[in-house]
C-alpha cells in the first residue's frame, strides 16, 4: 500500500475532525474531572454515579443517536448545492427532534422509580436516583444541540461546536466545584451537585450555538430560510428513515456497556467503581476516534454526493490508518500505566487493584473501539444505516451480553469477564462493518 498517497487525505480528515476531536475529547475529559471529583468524596458516590450515568445514557444516545441521521442528508443536499434542502431540514429535524426529547424525559423520569429494583446496593440507589432525576433534565437542551451540531457538521463547520463545548466544559467545572463542595456560600450536595453542573453546561450549549445561528453566517442564513420553510411530512419520514437505524445502533451498543455495568454493580461497589474508572479513560481515547468518525462522515456524503469514489475510499481509510496509530499509542499507555492512572481518580486501594485489571482489557479495547466507529461513520456518511443496525445487534446484544454474563459468573472472571465481551463485541462489529462497506464501494465504482 502506497501511504504517501493518502498523505493530502489525512490533512483533510484531520482539519475537519481537530475541532470535533478537541470539543468531544474535552467534554469527556470534564466527565473524568466530575469522576475525580465525586471520587474524593466516597466510593459509593462513585459507585453511585456510574450507576446513574449507565441507566441514563441509554436513553440519552437513543435521543442523540436520532440526530445522527441529519449529517449525511445535509452532507448530501450541501454537497449538491441544494440549500432550500439544506434549509427544510434543519426546520424539520428541529421540530422533530425537540418533540421526541420531551417524550424522552417523561419515559426516562419513569424509570427513576425502579432503580432500587435492578440489583443495585440499597445505599447507592439512594444515592444515584436524585442526581439522575436532575441529569434527565438536560437531554432537551443536549439534543437540541446535537441537531444545530450534526447540521453544522452537515456543512463541513466544526469549529463553533468546539468553541462551545469547550467553553461549557469550563462552566461544568466550576459550577461542579461549587455544588459538589459547597464553596462560596453555594449547598454542598455531593454527587447531586454534579448533576446540577451538568445540567447548566447543557443549557449554555444550546444556548450559545442558537446565538450562533442568530448572528453567523452561513448559518443565519439557514436559519432565515428556515422559518420561511413549512413542515414537510415526507422529510420528516426521511429524518426518521435515517435517524432511526442510526439511533437504534447506537443503542444497541449503549445498552450492551450499560447492561453490562449493571452486571458488574451485581458484584459490588467496589467493582462498579472501578469499571468507571477504566471506561471513563477508555471514553476519553473513544471521543478522538469519534471526532475522526464524524470527519469520515463529512467527508464520505460529500465525495459521494460529487461522485468522486476513489477519493470516498482513501478518505475512509486514511481515517482508519490515523485511529489505529492513535489507538495502538493509548493501548501502551493504558497497559504501561494501569496502576497509576486509577490514583487520579480514587484513593482506595481495592479499587485501584480491580481498575488496574480492567485497564489491561481497555488497552486491547482502544483498538478494536476505533476501527469499528471509524468505519461506522463511513457508512453514515453513505447513509446506509439499516444495515449497521442490525450489525450491532448481532455484535452487542446476541454475542457480548451472553459471552459477559458467561466469562464473569459461570467462569467466575469478576468484572474482567464483562469487559471480555465488550471486547470481543467491538472486534465483530467493526470486521462486519468494514465487510460491509467494502460491499458497497465496490457496488457503486
């Protein structure tokens, strides 16, 4: 393979996905200071936290997932020049898209009510359930910022997402600092005030990125034409074409990392603590590959769109040659530094020990992780996501929850056995993936 020859493509992939690379790794990195944070507090806070997080972010990336589906539709119409598309879409997916956040919360509130009944420890459900109840009002603003995200993506801008999200992790911070602690004549509330720091963050998000729409070109213009526009039902059945597949698989995935938290909770708090340690700095690693994942995208639905397959092809794999080398780096790092890294965190040594393993198993996760969203994201940017959907749900649901209930307690591998079969779930998915995209490109050339 000529690697000189994807040189031009790794600059392209690069300039597109730095902004959402830096935007998304430092949203996760504010995640791990909110870890450290309650960390210091207790290990059932900790515990607590990883409880909430995992029953919440199920429902947070069926929302998130669905506004997915307007990058590639946007890529394709801007690619095409077709900016009264352009402009349809964003008044559409923005209607749509607030409607099913409400119906959201109402159903995620709902299950506030039976988290004492998932096997948990009863001192950490006490715990876990207000801050969750105060997180689930974040998902409106959250998503309506995803939508104005994913349609400025659809464009090719990226920079005020960082802008913004960078920002906002600063405020998080703070106001985390001040809620958790009680300093400057704020409540000290422990964990529930990580959630108050979060849900403000979001607001200013959303916020800010409406205040770009209002007053920055290109994007006031969409904005102007859209107000003009009228509901059109058949996008919106085009919206949910594409978003839905794309939500339900990131679902599928979602709801496999988080079912399999809830095994680990079955094992203590001590566990539960540490799987959120290594899969808080796994996610960290993760938000770069997804940063290259969405550049893939862009990249891959405007290619497409001018018909320019070759460069649709390097394009695709000169992302995979950047995540692997990416990965292949953090995988040493994680398995070189497993026993310092869960110290940043936490100073009780049970958990630094149980983290220490885990970290061994992220290490050969990274790798595996990046692929397969790397390659993911090519596919979105084809807008072929039904077949994707049911990838993930032969990868995570049939083969990674048996094969981690099977290694943690028929086996009695503890925690580690969980992790084994998100590992191999991972490794399935992005093989299956790239058979399928490698299907496709030789459909269309």
């Amino acid at each position: 393979m000529n690697f000189t020859s994807y040189i031009p493509y790794y600059k392209r992939n690069l300039l597109l996905a730095l902004p959402v690379m830096l935007s998304q790794a430092g949203q996760v990195l504010v995640q791990q200071v909110d870890n450290m944070m309650v960390g210091s507090v207790g290990t059932m806070e900790l515990a607590a936290a990883s409880f909430a997080n995992n029953v919440f972010i199920i429902g947070l990336a069926l929302g998130m997932g669905f506004t997915f589906g307007l990058t590639p539709l946007v890529g394709h119409a801007w690619g095409s020049k077709d900016h009264s598309l352009s402009s349809k879409l964003l008044l559409n997916s923005t209607i749509v898209n607030i409607c099913f956040s409400f119906i959201l919360m109402i159903v995620m509130y709902s299950i506030s009510f039976f988290m004492d009944r998932m096997g948990q420890e009863a001192q950490m459900v006490k715990l876990a359930i207000p801050y969750y109840r105060v997180i689930v009002l974040s998902v409106l603003p959250f998503v309506l910022f995803f939508t104005l995200k994913q349609f400025a993506e659809g464009i090719g801008s990226t920079i005020y997402a960082m802008f913004i999200t960078l920002s906002a992790n600063v405020i998080n911070v703070i106001f985390n600092y001040l809620f958790i602690f009680g300093k400057f004549g704020f409540p000290e509330l422990g964990l529930l005030g990580a959630g108050y720091g979060t849900l403000i963050a979001r607001i200013f998000m959303t916020a800010m990125f409406l205040l770009v729409f209002t007053y920055k070109n290109p994007f006031r213009e969409y904005l102007v034409a859209a107000i003009k526009c009228q509901i059109d039902i058949k996008l919106i059945r085009k919206l949910f074409d594409v978003g839905w597949p794309i939500a339900a698989q990131i679902l599928l995935e979602v709801l496999a990392f988080a079912l399999g938290a809830l095994m680990i909770g079955w094992l203590g708090a001590i566990p539960l603590a540490a799987h959120q340690i290594a899969i808080g700095l796994a996610s960290i690693t993760f938000m770069i590959a997804t940063g290259v994942s969405s550049a893939t995208t862009i990249r891959v639905s405007h290619q497409y769109s001018s018909g320019n397959y070759e460069a649709m092809k390097k394009a695709t794999f000169g992302s995979v040659h950047l995540v692997l080398m990416f990965m292949s780096v953090t995988a040493i790092l994680f398995y070189t530094l497993r026993n310092q890294l869960p110290q940043l965190y936490i100073a009780d040594q049970d958990v630094i020990a149980v983290a220490s393993q885990l970290l061994i198993l992220a290490a050969i996760f990274q790798v595996f992780d990046g692929f397969q969203v790397v390659i993911l994201g090519a596919l979105r940017g084809l807008a072929d996501v039904k077949h994707a959907m049911k990838i993930s749900f032969i990868s995570y649901i049939l083969i990674s929850l048996p094969l981690s209930y099977t290694f943690a307690f028929l086996l009695n591998f503890g925690p580690a056995g969980v992790w084994v079969g998100f590992v191999v779930s991972l490794g399935i998915a992005g093989f299956l993936f790239l058979r399928r995209f490698n299907s496709l490109r030789k459909g269309i050339q």
